[in-house]
C-alpha cells in the first residue's frame, strides 16, 4: 500500500537519479519510506536509493513493490510544473499508480516485477575516501570529455586527478588537498572507468551537493550523495574498465 | 511457480544435463576453458549454430554456470537495434561487472561476463539497422566471453566477414528420437501426467527434433492428466521447416525417393528455388562422373516441368518436378556420402547482392537528391563521384554530412564505396551520430 504526496521537484530529482541507470526498476515501499536497488542492463553499474517518508508532504506505506517503467514516469512528471504537488497512490487491485498532478489523474499500469532482481549491495572495500563539491566533479568530467571515452580517477594523500588520454590529446585536472572537503588517503591508487558512465551519475547529483568518493586500485569507484533535501540518500557504484 | 511453461520449468541448468549434442557440448566447454587462462583468447567469440529447440540457449547459459561467469543475454524480444546493441552489449565487454544479485565480477580474479546474443542471425532485419556493425565491433573488441545464436549460419556471416574470423562455429543437430522420448517421460512422471507409449512417438514425430516444441505440444494436451494418442488427433503436424541446407544433405543421402520427397515437403523453398540448391550441390555429392550425368538427366527434366508449370500456371507439374529432383539427388550421390558441407548456391548469392546494393543506393541517392533539389539520376551521374572526393579527402565533413543527411551505416559505406563494418565507415557513422558531438 502507498498514498504519498511529494513536490514534483523532489519527484523528478528521484526519476532522474534511477533513470541514468535503469529504464525499469521495482521500487520497494514500507512504513518508512522507500528503497530501490538495482543494476543497470549492461550489467557495469549499481544504484542503491533509499527516501525516507521525511522526503515527502505526507506518506502512508505498508510493504509492497512497485514496478515502475521509469521512463514512462519521468514522461508523466513533465505534466508538473515547479512548485506542483504530485500525489501516489497503488491501486494494488488493478496493479495500477495512479498519479494525481493538479486536476490531471494518471493511471499509469505498473510493470510485473517477478523478472526483477534484487540485488545486495557486494562486498566491495575501498580504501581511499574523499568528499567533493558536485560542481568540482562535473568540471573535471567536462574536461576529459573532449580526449576520450574513458577517464582515470587517481589519488593519494595529497590530491585527487581526474586524467583521460587519447590517441593525441590528453588532459587533467588535479585537485589538491586544500581544495577538497575532506581527503582520506593511505598510498597511491588508480581506477579507469567508461567516462559515459561516469558522466551520466554526476550530472544526476543535483549542483550544490557534496558527493563522498570511494575509490581503489583497479575496483569499482562509489559515489554517495543526498537528494530530497537530505531525507534521501543515493548510492552509485561504477565497476571499471579492464586494461589489457 | 507451477504456471511456467514446462519448457522453462524443466529447462536443464547443467552442461551435462541437456541431451544429446555430446560433440558440441564438449566443444563449447573447450571453448569456454580457453578463456581461463590470463587475458583473450584468439577466438573471443563462439557461434552456436541449429534449428530450434535442441538446446542451445541452454547450453549458453549453463556454460555461464558452470565456469561461475555472470552473464547477460538479449534475444530477438528486446529491441535490438544498433543504438540499444551498443547501450546494453558494448559496455560490459570492456569492463568489470556487478551480476544482478548484487556480487563483483573482476576479470583479474578470472570472473568474467558472458554476452549471450540470441537470434544473432536475425539482428539485422529492417528495424535494426547498424545491428551487425556492432556485433563486429563487439568481437574486435570484447575482454569478455561472447556467444552468438543462429538457426541460420549464413544469414550471419553473409553481413560480415570479421564476425566469422573472430569466432569459433559449433554446430547443434536436431535431437535423436530416444532422447525427446526420455525427456517427454521424466517430465510427464513429475508433473503426474500418464503419457502413452504412441502418444510420445507421435508428439516426438510432429515436433521433428525440437524438444521445446515437444514439451510445449504435451503441456498443451496435459490438462487432464493423462494423453493418449487418441488426445493428439486433432493436433496438426507442427509446420516444421526443415533447414534448407539440413534438407539437401538429406536429398543427397537418401537412398529412398518417398523419403526424399517427404523431406522436400517440410522445406519452404518452392522447386525454382530448390532446383538452384540440388544443382549447385550435386557436383560435390556424386558417386562418379556417369552418376553425375545421369542426375543433370533427372535435373533438366524436373527444370521443364518447373518452366512448364509457373508459364501455364499448371502448379500441379511441379509435384513431378518434386519427384525428378528427388530423383536426380538419389542417382547422383549413387549410395556415396560425400561429408561436404552443403553449399549455398553461388547464383542466389549474386543477384541477393546485387539487390540489397541497389536497394541501399537507391536509399542514399534519395536522400542528396532532396537535399540538392536535383533528380536521383543527377546525383548519381554528376554529384557521387565529386561527394565521394569530398567524404575521402575530410572525415569531419564526412561526418557532418551523414547527420545532416541522416544516412544509415549501410548508405554511407555505399557512398564510400567500402565494406560496411570498416574501421573509416564505423568512425564516420560514430562520430556522425554521437550525443557529444551535437
């Protein structure tokens, strides 16, 4: 069962997170607030969101799970204007959502999530950790973008770089200590990652928000940030490009 | 659960467990050991190659299973065409990878991910327009594992010369009667269905080899928990089109024209098209050169009897073309089996090439022609050849052009004059339609 109301901003921040990474995704609802995880079709890359019931105007939830085709909602989501109130509601008899913007009713038809899989969140150690302004991340992917299709995430004690090289060209951007919110370090490590990918889950991380990065030696790079006003909390993982 | 199709249900989940085809099971696990060594083996990819329903989806994924790989598989359900290919496909092939209940795969710790293409053979029909270039792309490229599906060889490896050098060929046969029969039992005994000895034979002899198309036949009848033959009467003989290629090879080794014309009646290939086939074959099945002319004899007869019957639209002279062609098969290989591969025949080969080039310029010269205000037969005689000069001499023109002509993969290798899955035509194409550039 769920009856929320949201503010469609918060709504569309939520959409444009899963959407970078999944067209179709089972949304799991409880009293608290609700919870997706899910690995993109190519198989590269994971997202864990957690909303708590605080991300939303009012919220009534028991256990249950929501297919949605994320494209279809984002779709319906444009029909709201900035301010707007979106109201959910499961019709569990008809598998339907119905989403109510201002005088429009949509009821949209959920999708069977018995081919849906649920995934846990693996084992993944990482030993660097860092914490960086939004902005700071989308400057350093903006300058690689013209080198290459991928990009090399490099750090130690001192600095984080950003690097990408190409067959002629190469490029990077190196961020010092001073300019990062926070830097944990032991040694030197170095992951390259398909910069598509990596772009895509940047520009979803609202500007203005602090992202952590967790990074290794040739292993996946996470990257954790809040949205909806910090009641919801997203996690992307990026597994990265084998070099021969 | 018990809703499943008892295909899917009962779909076997070890190598060892799929019946028959011992010889190219153990041909795809030699295949898939040779990627357990460090790095990528010189043949990346496999191609599984049968008619339907003996297991060679099955057998993919279980080798994915037994190796411990994660894998992906797209089939002829999911929107293939190039763009979606290269979403879903291409970046997995380059990378590490998560599995979908949530564990890392690292390459370096020998976890790989197998790309498991379904229907490979039927990726580039019209709506996938670009499918196969990156298919070819794929193999050029992948650190993974790769297995392509056909029930047709040659309708993939017509498109592309590259998929076949990169790949290893198995082929799967229909299955034996006994095994569909063993099959048919254990799972009548699990579901609790009483099945009659002669309901089996009769099911395993409407579905022809094709084990799915058993089980999907029995599950149909099942409802009331036992079949008798007497259940199957009103079921029809499944419309099993027997491979063309499987089909001559059959022609040449029968000794027994009944049989030979029972097998012309399962191929949906019309005398015209068949006789092409038999024609370009016999030289490689005959026992001698006396053989040989005696079967050209039957041929030619069967060649007036086809004339005779489309000019007079007197269709029923074809069943006598039908049987000379039987005929004419039989003598020739004179009780000698060859063991060559069935030829397809060189003539079909020319004019299909001839059509589908003409059909892909025809499309390109459309598309200057509107955008030059000028006739097609302008474009071609007067503005190719000085198009052609400027797309070789500037690539960054060449690629604003395809976008603002919008030209498809194919039209452009046309307009370049060079193979569709060269590394120019994939760059042009590439940097024509990515997002970045626009």
């Amino acid at each position: 069962m769920l009856k929320a109301s949201a503010k469609a901003d918060i709504l569309k921040q939520i959409v444009d997170v899963v959407s970078t990474l999944v067209d179709e995704a089972k949304f799991n609802v409880d009293a608290d607030g609700i919870s997706l995880k899910a690995v993109d079709p190519a198989h590269v890359a994971m997202i864990e969101l957690t909303l708590g019931k605080g991300a939303f105007e009012n919220y009534e939830g028991e256990e249950t799970e929501l297919g949605i085709d994320i494209e279809k909602l984002k779709e319906i989501l444009k029909l709201a204007h900035a301010g707007d109130s979106v109201r959910l509601e499961h019709n569990e008899d008809k598998n339907q959502l119905i989403i109510k913007i201002g005088a429009v009713t949509r009821r949209m038809s959920l999708v069977d999530t018995a081919g849906m899989s649920d995934p846990k969140v693996p084992n993944i150690e990482l030993p660097t950790t860092m914490k960086l302004k939004a902005e700071e991340l989308n400057y350093g992917i903006k300058a690689s973008e013209s080198v290459s299709d991928h990009i090399a995430l490099v750090a130690d004690e001192t600095s984080f770089e950003m690097s990408s090289e190409g067959d002629s060209d190469s490029v990077d951007y190196k961020l010092p200590k001073e300019k990062l919110l926070q830097l944990e370090a032991k040694g030197k490590v170095r992951s390259l990652f398909p910069l598509d990918y990596f772009s895509n889950m940047a520009k979803a991380i609202s500007s203005g928000s602090e992202v952590k990065l967790n990074l290794g030696n040739n292993y996946p790079v996470k990257l954790e940030f809040e949205i909806a006003g910090g009641n919801g909390h997203v996690r992307y993982l990026l597994a990265p490009r084998v070099e021969s | 659960m018990s809703d499943l199709p008892w295909a899917e249900k009962y779909r076997p989940i070890k190598l060892d467990e799929v019946i028959g085809n011992d010889r190219a099971k153990a041909a795809l696990r030699q295949w898939a050991r040779s990627w357990s060594k460090k790095g990528t083996p010189a043949q990346p990819g496999v191609i599984l190659a049968g008619p339907p329903g003996v297991g060679k989806t099955t057998c993919a994924i279980a080798i994915a299973k037994e190796m411990s790989w994660d894998y992906i598989e797209m089939n002829a359900s999911d929107r293939r065409t190039g763009k979606e290919l290269r979403r879903i496909v291409l970046p997995g092939a380059s990378t590490n990878t998560f599995s979908l209940d949530g564990n890392y795969f690292s390459l370096e710790e020998g976890k790989r991910h197998l790309i498991i293409l379904d229907e490979a053979d039927n990726i580039d029909s019209r709506d996938d327009i670009g499918g196969i270039a990156v298919v070819s792309e794929l193999l050029k490229t992948t650190k993974q594992p790769v297995i392509l599906i056909v029930n047709d060889l040659y309708e993939l490896t017509r498109r592309s010369e590259s998929i076949k050098k990169s790949c290893k060929v198995i082929r799967f046969d229909a299955l034996m009667k006994d095994d569909i029969a063993r099959v048919l039992h254990e799972i009548g005994d699990s579901e609790g269905v009483k099945i009659s000895f002669d309901a089996v034979m009769i099911m395993i002899e409407m579905a022809g080899g094709d084990a799915r198309a058993a089980i999907n036949d029995m599950q149909s009848v099942a409802l009331k928990g036992s079949i008798t033959s007497a259940d199957l009467k009103g079921m029809s003989k499944r419309n099993k089109t027997v491979d063309i290629r499987e089909g001559v090879t059959r022609l040449f080794h029968s000794v027994d024209p009944k049989k030979s014309l029972s097998t012309i009646r399962l191929l949906e290939e019309d005398p015209g098209g068949l006789i092409l086939w038999i024609d370009e074959n016999m030289p490689s099945n005959s026992a001698s050169i006396e053989t040989l002319t005696a079967g050209f004899e039957s041929l030619s007869q069967a060649s007036r009897f086809i004339a005779l019957g489309g000019r007079h639209s007197y269709y029923r002279l074809w069943s006598y073309a039908n049987d000379m062609m039987a005929l004419g098969a039989i003598i020739a290989s004179g009780g000698y089996e060859s063991g060559e591969q069935t030829k397809f025949p060189l003539i079909l080969t020319k004019f299909r090439r001839r059509n589908a080039v003409v059909s892909v310029r025809r499309g390109l010269l459309e598309k200057i022609s509107k955008y030059a205000h000028t006739s097609p037969r302008n474009v071609y005689n007067v503005m190719l050849p000085f198009l052609r000069n400027a797309f070789d001499s500037s690539e960054k023109f060449a690629s604003a052009m395809t976008a603002r002509l919008n030209l498809t993969n194919e039209e452009l290798a046309a307009l370049l004059d060079m193979p569709e899955d060269s590394a120019v035509v994939s760059r042009i194409y590439k940097s024509a339609f990515s997002p970045r550039q626009s």
